[in-house]
C-alpha cells in the first residue's frame, strides 16, 4: 500500500490544557476521561488507578497496590503515542519491534525476545509465547479490513483475542486483552480496545503504542483519516513494587512543559524520510 505526504510514526500533539472528551454527531459528550497525548491520558490513567488505593485481590500470589473496575479511557490523538516519560522509561525498540512482531503474525519468542529478555518468563516451552496477539489477529485484521470496504458503516469489525479455550488452558501467557473494535464514523477510523487486565505500570503504555499502531495502519489501508482511541479495561491495577515509580512518574507528568515534546519530534523526522500516500 502507497502513502501520499509525510506521517510520522511518533506524530506528536501539542501540550496545553486536557481538551474536552470528543462528541458525537448529536453533540452528546462521551462521559469518560480523554486526553490529547499519551503523557497526559497515563497521567489521567494513573490518578484513576491509585483511586483503589489498597483495593483489589492479589491474583498469583502479587502483592497488589491499587486496583479499579471498568475503566474507560480515550486519547483523542493516537498518533501521540509515544510515553516521553523519562521516570518511566519506555523501551522504545521493545515497542516498535512489538508491534512489527504484531502485524507480522508471529508468536516466537526469538526475535521479541531479543528486545525484551523479560518476556522470555512467560513461555511455556522457551520457544513460544501461547497468548501471542499477531497469530491471533493476522487472519482476523485481514478479514476486518475487507468487511469495511465492503460496508462502511459495519459494527461487526471485530477481532477477538481472547479465546474459550484460554479459560481452561493452563499457561504462563494468558492474553490480557480480550477484543479490538474497529468503527469508521465522518470518514475517520476509531478503535476500542478492551482489555480483561491491565497493569497500569508494566503494560499500559506498550499495549497503547502497539494497538494505536494497529490502528494507523489500518486506517491508511482504508484510506480513512485517523479517529480516537479507546481503551476500556477490567481490571486497571497497580502493584506495590511499582510504587515509588508511579509516585516518580506522576511528579514528573505534572511538571511536563510543551518544550518537553521537543524529543518527540525528533523521533518522528526519523520517520519523515519514508514517503506515505494518504487518501485522507
């Protein structure tokens, strides 16, 4: 597929006041907290998670901090996805490879391995990872994409990760999310996330890289522009050993200027260089 302009991958927004959660085309607002940047909603995110402060059980022995029900939560422009967080320190090669690793239908544990040595604990085999999202989803993202071709307006655009099967499996790599949603709506291509369990910590922030990237590449094969991103979780939950970190984190989010987001543009001149052919 041809690209026409520049995209960058890592486009970034501008930074000033949280702006008010998208309408739809009666002007009713969506009632859930939403946010321009990826800084800004994990900071919203964060603050919504500690409000379980010493709330939830401690599945598998963790020692849970925080942890909330049903949680909704919209970033109005996805292509701020990058965390330039430097309290948390995003691996930002994991991330890209996690997503190419995504797309490309994989579930070795060889190449998204290399980029993240932890990831190797939860293989059952030492080869594989069970709850590999590209295996699952590359037939299932094809089928999508000619679905919405086919009818534009379809609410049936949906990929299933989370299987029957998965509850009677015994395996170290149980997927975390259950189903991506993809709606076209005024010509833009919004996708809801829903996830049975996210560790606000540890997986946020890839799993919003990876699924926003998901979403870009399926609005420029159908030649929609870009919409927002949803993410609706079950389980949104902190544990004590990231504690200080999230402290650390929310201090800095706080004090993040717009001069911050400088780093960001930097990031996405790299992928300036790639000439994309949009039929926005």
């Amino acid at each position: 597929m041809s690209f026409k302009g520049r995209t960058a991958v890592f486009g970034a927004a501008n930074v000033g006041s949280i702006p008010a959660a998208p309408a739809n085309k009666k002007g009713n607002k969506k009632m859930m907290p939403c946010a321009d940047t990826i800084d800004q909603l994990y900071l919203m995110m964060i603050s919504s998670t500690m409000v379980g402060l010493g709330e939830g059980a401690s599945p598998r022995g963790h020692d849970m901090l925080a942890e909330v029900l049903g949680r909704s939560h919209c970033l109005i422009s996805p292509r701020s996805r990058l965390l330039l967080n430097k309290q948390r320190n995003l691996n930002l090669s994991f991330a890209v490879a996690e997503f190419l690793w995504i797309a490309s239908g994989r579930n070795d544990l060889e190449m998204i391995g290399f980029y993240n040595n932890a990831i190797k604990k939860f293989s059952d085999d030492g080869r594989t990872l069970y709850g590999a999202y590209g295996k699952r989803l590359r037939s299932q993202l094809l089928e999508i994409e000619e679905k919405l071709m086919s009818d534009r307006d379809s609410r049936q655009a949906v990929a299933t990760i989370f299987e029957p099967i998965d509850l009677s499996t015994s395996t170290k790599d149980v997927p975390c999310t259950v189903s991506l949603q993809f709606l076209i709506r005024d010509n833009h291509l919004h996708l809801i996330t829903h996830m049975r369990s996210n560790d606000i910590y540890l997986g946020t922030p890839y799993d919003i890289f990876s699924f926003t990237m998901i979403q870009e590449w399926m609005s420029v094969r159908l030649g929609t522009k870009l919409g927002h991103y949803y993410h609706l979780t079950g389980s949104l939950h902190a544990y004590k050993q990231d504690e200080t970190k999230l402290k650390d984190i929310q201090e800095h989010l706080k004090k993040k200027t717009e001069q911050d987001r400088s780093e960001e543009k930097v990031l996405s001149s790299l992928f300036e260089m790639c000439e994309m052919k949009e039929d926005h």
